[in-house]
C-alpha cells in the first residue's frame, strides 16, 4: 500500500513539473511571437505610411473603384491572377527602359532600388514584410519595384513624347490607355515617388522635363472636366514645398485651392444679382435690414437643406460664367474661377463652378477622397469636404435636374439619378471636421437664411407673382388699380357723409 502511495505521488510530481514546463513553453512561445510582432513594428510608422489600403467604410459603397482592372502596381493588387495578363507589357517596358542608357542594367538598376527598399516598405500601410524578407540581392519586393517602375515611368514617357506616333508605343490601344490611366491613379495601386524618381534620374536626357510635370501633363487632363481653370494655372500658385509621395499625391497637391481666390468680377456679379432681384420683386424694398450681429452669431446646426429646398427658400443657384478647359489658352481672367472648390454663398445667392459628370468621375474622386482620409498631413481635406457638400445640396435626381438646368452639372453619364447616386454614395464614410470644413461659412450662411420665414415668403411670391417681367407688371397693376379702387370707394364713402 504504502509503495502504490508513492508510486502516485511520484506521478503526480512529475504530472506537475510537466505542466510547469508546458506553461513556460507556452509562455516562452507567446513572448516570441509578440517580440516578432514588435520587431516589425520598428520598421513601420504611421508617420511614414503615404500608401494605404481603403478602410472599410469608404470600400463598402463601391469596392471596384479601388480595385485596379487592367495593371497592377506595387504589393496590394501584384498576386491578383486576373491581372497577370499585363506582365509581358511590364517586361516590355523594362526592357524599353534599359536600352534609354549604354551600360545600364539590370544589377546596376536593383543596387540603386536596394538603398530605398527600407523606405519604401515603410510606406505601405498594410504589407506582410516576410513576403519581401530575402537575402537575395533580386529579393522579390526590389524587383517589383523595379519592374513596375519602369512600368509607370516609361508608359508616361510615351504618353509625353510628342515624337513617338500612337502607333509606335507599346500600348497604343483606346481601351488599354483608358484603363492604365485610371488604374495608375487608384491609391492603392501606387509605388513610392522617390522610386519612380531615381529611375527617372537613372535615364533622364537634356531638356527632358521632370518627372513631376510629366505626371501632371499625362494625368490632369484627366481632372480637367471637373476643374474648371486651365491646367497651367492650376499647377502653379497652389504648391507647397513637401515632396510628393506618389502618382496621387502629385494630383492633389496640383489641385489644392486658394480660398482667397476670388472673381476680379465678383462685386459686379452681385450687384446684378441685387437689381435683377429688386426689378424681379418690388416687396424687396420693404425687406427689414440686417444688422451686423446677425452675421455674427451664426452657428453650426441643423441639416443643410438640398438644392430644391434652398431654392424653395429664395436661394439662387448660377453657375460660374466663362469655365475655360485645359486646350483653352487664348483667354482672360475675367469671371474666371481657378478651382472647382470655389463655392460661393452671399446675399441669397449661390455660386458654383461648372463641372462636368463622367465615367471616370467618381473613381478620380473616391481615390483623392480616401488618400485625404487616411493621411493626416493633408490639410485642408478639399475633395471631402466638397462631395460632403454637394452630398448635402444634392438629395435625388430632382436636385440634380435643377443643378444641370442651371449649367452647374454636365451630366454625361445617363440619367440625372444616376449622378445622384454617386454623390450619396460617395458622402458615406467621409469624416469632416465641423472646425476645419472648408464650406463652413458657406453652410452657416444658408441656414441662416432658410431660418429666417421673410426668405422663404419672398421666394414664394416671386414664384407665384413675380415669375416674369410680365407676371410682375400683372401684379404691381392689379395691386395698383386695388389701391386706386380703394381710394376711389373712400373717397366717394366721405362725398356721401359730407352731403
């Protein structure tokens, strides 16, 4: 009895120094696989993340417009089977690139990427660095780089060459232009701008011009339709002094508005809106003045309300007069806008740049959104901050309608519920700033008019009684022979009670 007794705790002695051991192998286990994990975020920033994948919110509403169709560039989209078609033209234009320059090649090439490989992982926001981890000196993520660089710069260097003829380039099909253009604009399809750069430096000639004005030339052309200002005047004036980070970021930065940027006509435009109003409606006359702590005390609340409301409310929609595109040079400021942000809202009237709607829009504005999104060195978030406006002006295809009736929409899609659909669609998921909304005061301002029910009643006699010059001198007679009628009873009323 007394040896089985030992026997047992003996076992169980040994049954617990197991467990012991398998606790502090377990533990030993799980301190590695976090000490692997940290291990990789010393080599990850979110300073130094440029290149992002969409977060779920914007994806949601329209997933393909993030998602390359044709190339893919750079480690999000490069194991996509359905893309592999488009290797042989990578290999194309690396083969292209390498024969620019007499004794370039391939290992002179993957020693220059080598000493941005660590700065160039560091700018993708989601990458299994173990995919790129090699000893190798063509490691996997240093020839992606170099393969889809050449890619991006030389199809932008025929893309830019006046001397190459459409038929002598490697992709010189409609359709593939077409989708290599939008594909190289998606955020998530883009390579880190000091790679793309160094292999432009790599091969450049005298008098070729930069990189940056290359990328601008091929690919504004394709922002035009909605800026409104010709390319060259968008480019210049609107710089800041940071290094773009890629294709996108280039764009943006071309892009960014002046918001004192105003109309050398703009007084005049409004005191023509004043005497059209006042000729329009006469009861203009007996509206009770403002006083200047009426503009002072506006704040932000409520909802804005859509384009058929506010019109409803006596606000007057026009478009900005004289938009001139990209080919236009022979011109002069004049009425001019110089961006497609230069929306307006004084004295009940509403001023919006034309633009105009196509199939390329929304995916053009979905990826500028995201980048200003996820970036948060980009200030101010125009692109948000204008969907999210045009999200609050434009609720169903009737407000669309009004817009294009108005030449503000060029719909060149379909039907006006179309365009409508993009826009509520492409509001949800942006997050604005109520502090740093770049229509903030245009926002307060129309609430402040829509809250105040004299707005609303001169829109509604305007409608009914003043809709035309002939409607309003209608009205002013019937008011006048009312008056005379009037006058004429009281004064017989006072013959008969002097007789």
């Amino acid at each position: 009895m007394e040896e089985g007794r030992k026997v047992d705790h003996v076992m169980e002695i040994k049954e617990t120094n197991s467990e012991d051991q398998s606790r502090l192998q377990t533990s030993k286990s799980r301190k590695q696989i976090f000490d692997e994990r940290f291990k990789d975020l010393n080599s990850w920033s979110t300073k130094s993340c440029t290149i992002f994948k969409v977060n779920v919110a914007l994806r949601e509403s329209n997933p393909d417009a993030y998602t390359p169709k044709l190339i893919p560039i750079g480690p999000y989209h490069n194991k996509n089977p359905e893309l592999g078609s488009m290797e042989k033209y990578k290999m194309l234009y690396l083969q292209q690139f390498l024969q620019r320059k007499e004794g370039l090649d391939m290992e002179s090439c993957i020693r220059k990427l080598e000493e941005l490989k660590d700065e160039a992982l560091k700018c993708y926001e989601d990458i299994d660095y173990k995919d790129f981890d090699t000893d190798d000196s063509t490691g996997k993520f240093v020839e992606m780089l170099l393969v889809d660089g050449c890619f991006v710069v030389e199809y932008i260097r025929e893309d830019c060459s006046a001397d190459e003829p459409r038929e002598g380039r490697i992709i010189n099909t409609d359709w593939m232009v077409s989708l290599v253009n939008r594909d190289l604009l998606l955020l998530e399809n883009q390579l880190p701008f000091s790679v793309l750069t160094k292999l432009h430096d790599m091969t450049t000639h005298q008098g070729e011009m930069s990189f940056t004005k290359q990328v601008e030339k091929t690919f504004l052309s394709n922002l035009s339709n909605m800026c409104p200002a010709p390319l060259s005047e968008v480019t210049t004036g609107n710089a800041d002094n940071m290094e773009p980070k890629h294709i996108r970021h280039v764009l943006l930065k071309a892009c960014q508005p002046s918001k004192t940027t105003t109309s050398t006509t703009e007084s005049e435009s409004e005191s023509e809106h004043s005497r059209k109003s006042l000729c329009w409606n006469p009861l203009q006359l007996f509206r009770p003045k403002e006083t200047q702590g009426d503009t002072k005390h506006i704040t932000l609340h409520g909802s804005m309300p859509n384009a058929t409301e506010l019109c409803e409310a006596g606000v007057t929609f026009s478009k900005v007069q004289n938009v001139y595109r990209s080919s236009d040079t022979n011109n002069t400021l004049g009425n001019r806008t110089v961006s497609l942000f230069d929306i307006k809202f004084e004295k009940g009237l509403m001023k919006i740049p034309s633009f105009e709607v196509v199939d390329l829009t929304e995916t053009l504005l979905r990826n500028l959104i995201a980048f200003e999104q996820h970036w948060p060195d980009v200030y101010p978030t125009c692109f948000s901050d204008y969907v999210t406006f045009m999200d609050y002006l434009i609720e169903s295809e009737k407000d669309v309608s009004l817009l294009r009736l108005k030449g503000i929409i060029r719909n060149r899609i379909g039907e006006d519920k179309e365009v409508a659909s993009i826009f509520n669609k492409m509001g949800k998921g942006v997050a604005v700033s109520c502090e740093d909304f770049y229509y903030k005061e245009e926002y307060r301002k129309l609430i402040q008019h829509c809250e105040k029910p004299w707005n609303r009643m001169k829109a509604n006699l305007r409608h009914n009684y003043f809709s035309s010059p002939w409607a309003g001198a209608s009205t002013v007679a019937a008011a006048v022979l009312l008056i005379l009628t009037a006058m004429q009873t009281i004064l017989a009323f006072r013959a008969d009670r002097k007789k």
